[in-house]
C-alpha cells in the first residue's frame, strides 16, 4: 500500500496520471536492450572493436560480444580486421 501511495505522489509531481498502474508493475525495472547488433542471430565471423575477427571454431568467438557481423572470415579480413593470433 505505501509502495502505491508513494508512486501516485512521485506521478503526480512529475504530472504524469497513471493509468491502472500496479506498484509491482510500477517498480518492475525493464531488462536492458543487448548491445549485440541484432542483423544476425548467430553471424558466422564476428569482428571485435578492437579488430579482430573470430569465426565460430575461435576460442573467443562466445565471448566477443561488441562486434560487427560478418558471412565469411574473408569480408571480415578485407574490412580492415585480422584473424586471431594462435
């Protein structure tokens, strides 16, 4: 009940009328978007921000999470990116 009475006040010192608002549903946060790009569900060569491309069989390819997406290892390389020293 207090959670609701403090979320109308907080509304309505914003100026903001709440339309059947739950104080569940209220306080409930969203989930952040990824800031993986969305073109490719699971792109065969991923490009890192610092350069690097990992095709899936590279050690890092599941970690690189910041990348530009790429079909094929060559795209990535004639890009300006370089495969992953061994």
């Amino acid at each position: 009940m207090l959670k609701t009475t403090l979320i109308a006040a907080l509304f309505a010192l914003a100026g903001i009328t709440a339309q059947a608002q739950t104080a569940t549903a209220a306080a409930t946060p969203e989930k952040p978007a990824s800031s993986a790009p969305k073109a490719e569900a699971d792109p065969e060569v991923k490009k890192s921000n610092a350069g690097i491309c990992h095709d899936k069989t590279s050690p890092s390819y599941k970690q690189t999470k910041n990348f530009t997406a790429f079909k094929t290892m060559d795209e990535c390389t004639k890009s300006g990116g370089r495969a992953p020293k061994k």
